[in-house]
C-alpha cells in the first residue's frame, strides 16, 4: 500500500492533513526539526518483531524504544528489533525509514507510546525523507488503533 492509498484513506475517512515538503532528512529529529514541529509531538516509527511477528512501534522523536519495557507491556517473551530485510517489502512506494505509523494498513500491529498520546498534533513521515503529515492525534487513534503501551 502506497502513501496515496494512506491519503485516499485519510480522504474516505474525512480526515483533516496538511502535507508539508522539506529538504532531505533522515532522523526524526532532524525531520521534526526541519518542519518546525516539537519533537515530542513527531512520531517516529521503530519496526520491531514481538514473538516473531513484525509489529510497529510509534513514539515521540525525542525517545527511544526500551525493548524489554516494550517486552513486558505487551506480554511477549521476545522483542527485537526487525532488520530492514524484513519489513522493506511491506512498505511498497515508501522510503525505506519514512514509513507512515499507519502499520494496520499494511498488516501489522501499532504499538503507541503513551508520550504521544498526549499531542494534540502529531507530524510524521509521509512515504519519503522530504515529506512529512500532520494530523489531529485522535484521527490517528481512530484510524490506526494503536496499543497504547510503555515503551
């Protein structure tokens, strides 16, 4: 599923987004940062793989993903993070690293920190490395049906 599908559906949904452009930027800080949007209300995507399955981590950019908290919120007995290899056909039309957090629609779980939960916005990346969206956090919840979890 490509970002346009993201967008037909964000548009099926009659969700509010703003598209914003950017000069090239690889880590969720730089990105929020070249958007002008605090980092604590960028959600940056970590693909991890709990008891073997690929699952998506969403949490601010200002954070990082604490595997065992991670491992003992969601119950599992393995948390690790996933190599490229194994999410980068999942993503088809998406940079690798500017997955959109909307991992429900491309098959898999969402985990959410609870940091995030508490933005009224939330930017993140739009498909690339020059591209980023901004929605209401509660259109996001609705649509993506994240776990809120410590993470």
């Amino acid at each position: 599923m490509s970002m346009a599908k993201v967008k037909q559906h964000l548009d099926e949904q009659s969700v509010k987004y703003v598209i914003m452009q950017h000069s090239e930027a690889y880590t969720a800080q730089e990105v929020a940062e070249a958007v002008h949007v605090p980092g604590r209300h960028f959600a940056k995507c970590v693909m991890v793989k709990i008891d073997g399955r690929l699952a998506m981590a969403v949490l601010p950019a200002t954070d990082q993903v604490d595997l065992d908290r991670l491992g003992k919120s969601t119950g599992a007995r393995a948390v690790e993070l996933a190599e490229e290899a194994d999410f980068q056909d999942r993503f088809p039309e998406c940079e690798l690293g500017a997955m959109p957090p909307f991992g429900n629609l491309f098959g898999m779980e969402v985990f959410v920190s609870p940091h995030l939960t508490q933005a009224d916005l939330i930017a993140f990346n739009a498909g690339s490395h020059s591209e980023v969206m901004q929605l209401a956090y509660s259109a996001f919840e609705r649509l993506a049906s994240p776990v809120e979890v410590a993470m």
